[in-house]
C-alpha cells in the first residue's frame, strides 16, 4: 500500500517502519538471522549494542518533483513534495583484539568479516528485490526511491554495514 497521508504526525515513522520490516524480510529471504534489537531510532542511534538493525529518517526537505533533488525556481507552488532519506544499519559483534590488545586470529577475522558481507549482500539486494517485488508496505514500486552507497562501519565492538535509501512523495 503506497504512502498517501503525509499529514499524519506518524508519517516519517511509518514509512522508517515499513523499510526497516522490509530489511528484515530481505534478510529472512537470505536465511539470515535477523536481530533481535530493531527498531527505528533517532538521527543515526549509537552503535552501542550488537547485534542490531536499526533505521533512521534523516534530511527532510521539499521536493518539486525532480527526484531526487531538483529544485526549480516557481515549482514549488505547483507542487507539494518532499523528499527525505531513511538510513538503514545492520550491526553484528566484531573484535579484532583481546582484552589484552593482542590481534585475534586471521582465520577468526576472516569468518566474521564473511558474515559481515553476506549481511551486507543480504541487506542491499535483499531490500532492492523488496521494493521492486511491491513488499515494501508504506511505498508502491511506482513512488521515486534511490537507493544510496553501501559503507562499512567497525566502531565499539559492533561492525556492519549501513546505506541510505531516498524517498520522493508528492
């Protein structure tokens, strides 16, 4: 079902919601595990606790219907759009040294980092056959969706991977 009420105070949760279950989903179609902590959070939540998928709602701005960014001039009066991005990250625990600095095995590191890239497979594509397949719940295929890089992060025992899909709703 297409996002058609963008005046209800939910709009932005709903739609971070319906990506969020829709990365999820992609997971599942991989045979992944899908954490037990998702959720939407709040302008790029800390990758405090692992394993994690999280989505976010980021850089809300009006759109007069050059997707993704265009701004004309006078256009604005003819239409009332606005595009906005959704962050989506996967974080799994990641260690790359003991507790006394000492490295962790090559062999170790090189399991958790293939983990980390079916994660990353699993997530980007997964979500990609997602949207086009219709089962995104809060976007129809037909509205303007760009989908961003996907980069690592490693950051206080967490790793993974996020990237940034962008949404056009007129």
């Amino acid at each position: 079902m297409p996002v058609t009420q963008t005046t209800d105070p939910l709009f932005f949760q709903k739609v971070a919601e319906s990506i969020l279950n829709s990365a999820a989903d992609a997971l599942r179609c991989y045979g992944l595990d899908v954490p037990d902590r998702l959720f939407v959070g709040f302008d790029s939540p800390p990758q405090d606790c692992c394993p994690e998928l999280v989505a976010w709602v980021s850089n809300v701005r009006v759109w007069d219907g050059n997707f993704p960014d265009g701004l004309v001039e006078g256009r604005l009066l003819c239409f009332n759009g606005i595009a906005f991005d959704v962050s989506i990250r996967i974080g799994r625990c990641y260690i790359d040294s003991d507790s006394d600095g000492n490295g962790i095995e090559a062999s170790i590191l090189a399991d958790w980092s293939a983990e980390l890239y079916k994660d990353a497979a699993a997530l980007y594509m997964g979500w990609l056959y997602q949207w086009r397949s219709g089962r995104v719940e809060e976007l129809s295929n037909c509205d303007p969706v760009t989908i961003g890089t996907m980069t690592p992060y490693n950051s206080g025992g967490c790793a993974g991977h996020e990237f940034t899909i962008t949404v056009g709703v007129l």
